[in-house]
C-alpha cells in the first residue's frame, strides 16, 4: 500500500483565531483558510500539514491523539509557547524522558519534547 500522512486535523471552535498560535509555535504557514477550515503547511515540505476544522461541540476531557514537537530545550520552548497564549499544563520528571505537556488557547494537549 503507497501511504503518506497528508495532515493532522484538530477539532476547534474557531479555526482563524487558533492558526495564529500555531503558526507562531511551529513556523508553519497558512495554505488555505475559511471561517470552517485552515490549513497550514511545514514550508521546508518535511512534515504534515496540521488543519483546525469548525466543529460545534466544544472539547470534552483529555485529548485522544497529541502532537509532540521535538525541541532542543523544552524549558525554553515552553516558556515561549506560553508566551504566545499556551498554557503549561505538566512536565516529566523522568530524566530518560525529559517533556512538557501544553495546551493551546482552546485546551488542546501537545508535548514539546527533548530531542537526544
């Protein structure tokens, strides 16, 4: 089978407002957006895009499926993101497996983790 992951979808209730942060996180940029659908794309083309779709529920408990980013300093990269309007959320304290859970302005979990 010839598979390749096109993107990652996350459910939001206001796609425009929510691409800003994650544009400014991942240094993504946009590739196609409405009021009910954005789409960003990675400009070096190494990684999936990631699009925020309108949906009229809001988010309900932990999220089932999260991004990891790798970073070279979580501390730094989680400070920066909290900056932009992330929330910090929990950091390990396993040396073997040095992260930070965040979420983003709409509650969303994601990692920045500490590439070895």
């Amino acid at each position: 089978m010839d598979l390749t992951l096109r993107s990652i979808v996350i459910d939001c209730a206001d796609p425009q407002s929510l691409a800003p942060f994650w544009m400014a996180v991942t240094g993504y940029r946009e590739k196609y957006g409405d009021e009910e659908w954005v789409q960003l794309e990675d400009p070096a083309g190494r990684s999936p895009d990631i699009a925020f779709q309108r949906v009229p529920e809001p988010k309900a408990g932990k999220n089932r499926l999260h991004l990891d980013l790798d970073v070279a300093d979580e501390e730094a990269a989680a400070a920066r993101i909290e900056e932009l309007g992330g929330k910090r959320l929990w950091a390990s304290e396993d040396p073997n497996d040095v992260f930070i859970t965040l979420s983003d302005p709409e509650g969303n979990e994601f990692c920045v983790v500490r590439n070895s």
